[in-house]
C-alpha cells in the first residue's frame, strides 16, 4: 500500500516529467494531508508503505513479530516504485529483533527511509514482545512506539503551475509525529495469524504550521493476515497466505488486499506470487536460503491497472542474516 493515489487529470500531462513531478507532488501532500470529508479537512494523515516486504519480514507490519526467528535477525531491504517514472519513491528499510535469556522476552528495531521527488520522509521505532506458549504454538503481543518525520521542500518543483491553495505560504512541510502501536501475532509449525494496529496516535493541523495529537478508535486502520503450510513431500511444500488492511477512519474502507502463494523447494528455493486486488498489482516472489543463516528474497510488481500505462512496475530486494540461529536443517522456519 502506498499513501495517495494520483489524479487522472494530472496523469494526462504532455510530457512524461511533467507527469511524473506532478504525480509526486500529489503524493506528498496526500501522504500529510486531510482525508477530505465533513468535518475533518485538518486531518493529517501521516501514512504508513505495506509493501512486498512483509512476506520477508513479519516484524514491518506488527511489532508482535519480534523474537519469533529464535535468533538476533537482521534484515535490510530496499525498494524502487513506479520504475520509469522520473524521482518516483526510493524505500530502504532496517530491522533487527532477537529473544532475550528469558525467551519469553523479545526487543527488536525497525526504521525507515523514504524518498520520492520532493519529500524525505522516515521512521524510527523501538519494539518490545512477550511471548506466552500456547497449545503447539506461541502468542506473542507487541507494541512499538517511536516518530514519524517528513520534510517537503516545495522549492524543488520547477516549471509546474498549480491551482492556488495547493502549496503552502512557506513552501515547506516538515512534521516530526510520535507515535506508538501494538499487535498480537500466533504461530506454530503450520500456520500463523496476526493482527496489528500499526498507529494509536492521529494528528491534526491547527494552523500556523502547528499540529495536535490526539486519539480516536474511529480512526484505527488493522492489519489483520493469516497464512498456514501445505507439506505435499519433505522437498516440497506450498505457503498460502492473506492480508487484509482495513481503515475504519473511511468507513471501513480495504486499504490493501493481498492472497500469496509460495511454493518451497528443497528448503532452499521458494517462488510463488501475489495478487494485490485494490491496487490491480500483479507481484512475483523468489527468496533463495544460502545456508542457514542467509537469505536474499526478490519481488517484481508488475500494475495491472491505470498505472500500466505510466510505469514499468517496482522492484525490492531483501536480505537476512541471522546470528547464532538455532534453528536445525531438520526443522527450518517457515513464518
């Protein structure tokens, strides 16, 4: 999921630059921006990227993750969208989690960094876990709690008229939004289930450049998803999974719809794919285990839908290590 979408009326610009400044200019101001309706035109939202990620590493959409490897895990991943359109958004993304002594304890990390024309935005989180056994499995609850920042530089833009109030007096936005959320995750041999509620906090503009904080359950968006294993032979195996990303701001509004498939090979090689339904994204999966400790997975998104026609889709990059991991050739992690 990406905050904002862009205005067909934009799109049908004379040149490709035009476009693609255009496009992130709405970008920006969405991804900070009112949702629109009665009553709420200072709303900010500040938005938070679901991507392809996720299926490498759980611990992006909900702290709950944290410690779930049984090893101090890193993992850095970095992702180009919409290639072909000229400063379209760069993400890089850190993480690291790990159980304690008393492994019913985990801490982990996660940061951001985003880039997109204009706007620099990123992210900064501290996660804690507790983890409680449960009938085969584990349950784990987490919760996070770190900033938001963005800057936007209005300045950048160069040969582009635009309907007067769309930029600010000052032609520049930077915002610094704490933050916190939480989430509870389960997993087993054979399936998992979490559901995550990645912001508490809302804010909102009160002129002068200003912001407030404040609270509203209305305003939740959840992250709820499920996967399991399907063992045909001990070389092959299939992992199913779904998520859905709900808003209840926008009157329960589906931000993002995922069903993935992967097919595992040996333990070693995994290709499958996804079918991003709200976004018309078609998604292609591989992630290749060097060993025990290494992976490096890839994902090409390929847009199905009106973006078909403006870009040549985005590509991510993943990588994991893991220190000292306990786990056995005989019983490799699968979630």
């Amino acid at each position: 999921m990406f905050p904002g979408k862009a205005d067909s009326s934009y799109l049908n610009a004379n040149s490709v630059r035009r476009r693609g400044h255009i496009l992130l200019l709405i970008l920006a101001l969405s991804q900070f921006r009112l949702s629109g309706q009665s009553g709420d035109s200072n709303r900010i939202v500040p938005g938070y990227p679901v991507y392809s990620q996720y299926l490498h590493n759980g611990l992006m959409i909900n702290p709950a993750y944290a410690g779930s490897r049984e090893a101090l895990s890193a993992v850095i991943s970095y992702r180009m969208q919409w290639m072909g359109i000229e400063d379209a958004p760069q993400l890089q993304t850190v993480s690291l989690h790990t159980p304690m002594k008393n492994d019913k304890v985990a801490l982990g990390l996660n940061a951001r960094f985003m880039q997109y024309g204009i706007t620099k935005s990123s992210s900064v989180y501290a996660i804690y876990a507790y983890h409680i056994r449960l009938g085969k499995g584990k349950i784990s609850f987490g919760l996070k709690a770190g900033v938001d920042m963005s800057n936007t530089d209005y300045n950048g833009l160069q040969g582009i008229t635009l309907p007067d109030p769309v930029l600010p007096a000052s032609n520049k936005l930077s915002y610094i939004f704490p933050n916190v959320g939480a989430g509870v995750y389960y997993f087993s041999k054979g399936i998992f289930a979490g559901v995550s509620v990645p912001s508490f906090l809302f804010y909102k503009s009160t002129g002068s450049g200003n912001t407030q904080a404040y609270h509203s359950f209305g305003e939740y968006d959840i992250v709820v998803y499920a996967g399991g294993l399907i063992t045909f032979t001990p070389g092959f195996k299939f992992k199913p999974s779904a998520l859905l990303d709900v808003s209840l701001h926008d009157s329960r509004k589906i931000n993002q719809l995922d069903l993935n498939g992967n097919f595992i090979i040996a333990d070693l090689i995994w290709i499958g794919g996804s079918w991003r339904t709200t976004e018309q994204v078609a998604v292609g999966h591989l992630q290749v285990n060097i060993g025990q400790q290494m992976m490096l997975g890839f994902s090409y998104d390929y847009p199905v839908g009106r973006m078909n026609s403006y870009s040549k889709g985005s590509g991510e990059i993943v990588f994991r290590y893991e220190f000292g991991s306990r786990v056995s050739a005989s019983n490799p992690r699968y979630f």
